[in-house]
C-alpha cells in the first residue's frame, strides 16, 4: 500500500518490511516502553491507519523484530555443526554461526539485547535467550566431561562469558568496515577458546 510521502520521507511504497527496519531503530533508540505510535509515524512518514495496515499494534512490531533474531539463533543450535561431533567442535560451530547471525541481523539483535521483560512479548524473548543459554552451557558441560575444557570452570558462567564478548560486538561492530564476520569469528575462537582448552 503507497502512502503520500511527508517531506522527504519514502518515495516508494511502504512494505512490513521497511516498516519494521524503521519500529527497530526507533524502539532501539528510544527503548520499546518509550516509543509511542508517534513516534513510529513520524519516523516513517506513515498515517497511524498506514502502520495498522501492516500490523495489529506496536508489541506486533517487537514481537516481528525480535523473531529476526531469535529464530536463526535458536536453528543454529539444531544444524548439523552444532550436534555432531566432539563438544569443542560444536561450541566452536555455535561460536562463529553466532558471530554470522549478529552480522547478519544487526539491528534486530540490538533490540533483542535491550528487551527487560515489561511486556508478554520481551518476556517469551527473554525464555529463548535463556533456552539458548542452556544449550550453549550443556554443550561446554559435554566438553568439560570429554576432557577438552578445564575441569574447574563452571559450564554456566563459562558460556556466558563466551556469549556476552560475541553479544559485545553489537556495540561496536560496522558491516561496512572492518573485519568480516568469519574473521571475526575465526578471531574469538582463536582467543576464547585458547583460554578455556585443557
């Protein structure tokens, strides 16, 4: 559906799709609780009744947002690289294919990186993170038993720790430059996994 364009806002016509890249920047600059439908229509140069068009509400929006993320993290954990093999191998799999999705889905993991659980819809993002946690803590349990990670570290805190330096890179991390995802993920294994190997 076109929409008469406002001052220089979209000359084409609007789809969920660019609608939804606008939601994401707006919620994640301003926080979901703080963005108003306003808000949304003055960032998008849409009517309210343009943005009802593509979506029910504002939480549809987030819920469509954090889906980009979440739903290639939580597949990742079932891909052939991630179950086969010795546990090192399939944490080091999970490593890079989370440093590609970050890459990948930038914006949308910001948001998800800044959800608090104030709505239904953060809280069921909030369980995913949480049931990826403990894959990713039961794979480094398996490469503990295996012999392969250092017995005294903690499975848990261990994947946390991993996790959270791959989550930091959406602080700082430009597609345009600098090192591609691969390299960067080839780059964290070499450390972290340094670092934790018996």
């Amino acid at each position: 559906m076109s929409e008469t364009p406002r001052r220089g806002r979209w000359q084409t016509p609007y789809t969920l799709e660019r609608l939804l890249e606008v939601a994401v920047r707006v919620f994640t600059e301003r926080g979901y609780d703080g963005t108003s439908f306003q808000h949304l229509t003055q960032a998008s140069g849409l009517s309210r009744s343009s943005i009802y068009h593509h979506v029910e509400s504002k939480e549809q929006l987030l819920r469509l947002g954090l889906e980009r993320a979440l739903e290639p993290l939580m597949a990742s954990t079932t891909e052939e690289g991630a179950t086969t093999g010795r546990a090192l191998d399939r944490l080091s799999y999970l490593i890079k294919r989370n440093v590609e999705i970050l890459a990948a889905e930038l914006p949308y993991v910001k948001l998800l990186l800044s959800v608090h659980g104030n709505t239904e819809t953060e809280r069921w993002a909030l369980e995913q993170r949480r049931t990826f946690d403990k894959v990713i803590a039961g794979v480094v349990q398996e490469a503990i038993d295996e012999g392969d990670v250092r017995a005294d570290l903690d499975a848990r805190t261990t994947a946390r720790l991993l996790f959270g330096t791959i989550n930091s890179l959406a602080e700082w991390y430009k597609p345009q430059r600098g090192r591609r995802p691969g390299e960067l993920a080839d780059q964290i294994c070499a450390m972290i996994l340094r670092g934790i190997q018996t």
